[in-house]
C-alpha cells in the first residue's frame, strides 16, 4: 500500500488569518487599560476591531442606538469578510442588536454580557438569583434584557452616581480616567447591590469596561463575578477548542 501523503495545499479565501473573534467597537477615546474589551492586549488571542464610526457611548447607552443598526450591520460585515468567524461587541447595551446582526452576517453573534445571565442562574442554590451592575440603569430597560434572554425584574444597579465612570465613559468629559475612582465606583454599586437585594448569588457585570475591576468587586463581596471576559473566552474556545495530545 502507498502511504497517505499529508496534502501541501494551503487553502485561502479570507483577508486574515489566525483571529476568528471580530469585535464590533464603539467610537471613544476614553483609555482602554488592560482588561478592557478595547484594549487588545487583554485577549489571550488575537482579535479583529472594527470601530462603528458616530456610535458614541452616549447614544448607544443613553439613546437605544437610535438609528445605528444599519452602520452595526455593515461593520459586522466587513469584519466577517476579513476573517472573524463570530462578532460580538463592546456594548452590553446593543443586546438590542441581537437578533438582527446574527441574521444578517449568518455567523455565531454574542452582543451583550447579559447574555449570561440565565447560564449563571442556573447554577446558583434555590433561592438565590444573578445580580447586574451596569452602567446606567436607568436607560438599561425591560427590552435590553428580553434581547439577551434576562427575565425584566433581575435586580440591577447602576454606575450613574459615581465619581468616575460615568462621567468619563458616557458623558465623555475628559479623555483620562482615575483608575482608582472608576474601580470605587462599580465596586460600590456592586456592593449597593448586593445590600438591597440580598438573594443575589453572583453578578454579572454589562458593562465591557468593567472588567479590571471585576476582582475587586469579588472580593469585596464573596460571591462569582461574570463580565465579558469571562463570556468571551468561552465563546471563543468553541471557535478554537483546545487540542489535547
């Protein structure tokens, strides 16, 4: 018998190679320290960006995305013809987008961190149930959370009070962030949370800013913190399941 030869043929027909994650990403210039979705460094493997230009925090936090679908869609587009193979997107807030940039790019679609809410509630006790900490909640409603399959009365708490983080990711008043104030605030309206509801069990963070800070907020207050770090990573180990010998 003739042995099989392994083939030589490498097999083409994308731009880029070796990054099958695209990020669709809103336009700020706010900094991405490590740990934040935008910061590339915080992935484990390389990823596609494509900035959404005119999709302002403020408009997609503050104004359901008004009219943006459109410029999301085309940038989901041209993301999956460099090479990604799954979008997701630097927004908890475009869960709104959920259903339509799926259909239009026919590949896997992960919007929002919110997205593992349910996936956590069912590994808590009886009794107990998954909290969120975002941003501004007073805009994230009813119809954010039913996009990303979040019953409308899980208990949440916003950052809005804060010293820090609102003011400099969704107001935009100044290019440089105090690191030490934008972690008080998530970790003190995770703590608020906790203390108005105490049957949460584990939260999960909207925010994909919050990440840095997700330690801190564990720590301070005993219980599993989720984000978009943990949700992409396993979203991107089905794109690349690890190879055991």
């Amino acid at each position: 018998m003739i042995p099989n030869k392994q083939s030589t043929i490498a097999r083409g027909g994308k731009a880029v190679y070796g990054a099958p994650l695209g990020i669709l990403m809103l336009e700020a210039r706010f900094p991405r320290i490590m740990g934040d979705m935008g910061n590339a460094a915080t992935w484990p493997f390389p990823v596609l960006y494509r900035v959404v230009r005119g999709a302002s925090p403020e408009k997609v936090v503050l104004h359901a995305a008004s009219n943006l679908l459109p410029d999301f869609i085309d940038a989901a587009k041209d993301l999956v013809r460099l090479g990604a193979e799954a979008i997701t997107t630097n927004c908890g807030f475009l869960s709104l987008f959920q259903q339509e940039l799926a259909q239009a790019v026919n590949v896997p679609v992960a919007t929002s961190s919110l997205m593992q809410v349910p996936w956590v509630q069912a590994t808590l006790p009886p009794g107990k149930r998954v909290g969120i900490v975002t941003i501004s909640a007073s805009t994230l409603t009813p119809r954010h959370l039913t996009a990303a399959g979040v019953a409308p009365d899980t208990p949440l708490i916003g950052t809005e009070n804060g010293r820090e983080f609102f003011r400099i990711l969704i107001k935009a008043e100044a290019d440089d962030m105090d690191i030490a104030l934008a972690r008080k605030d998530v970790v003190d309206a995770g703590t608020a949370l906790c203390a108005k509801y105490p049957d949460v069990g584990a939260i999960v963070l909207e925010c994909t800013n919050m990440p840095p800070y997700a330690a801190a907020l564990q720590e301070a207050v005993g219980m599993p913190v989720y984000d978009i770090y943990s949700m992409i990573n396993w979203f991107h180990a089905g794109l690349r399941p690890r190879r055991f010998s």
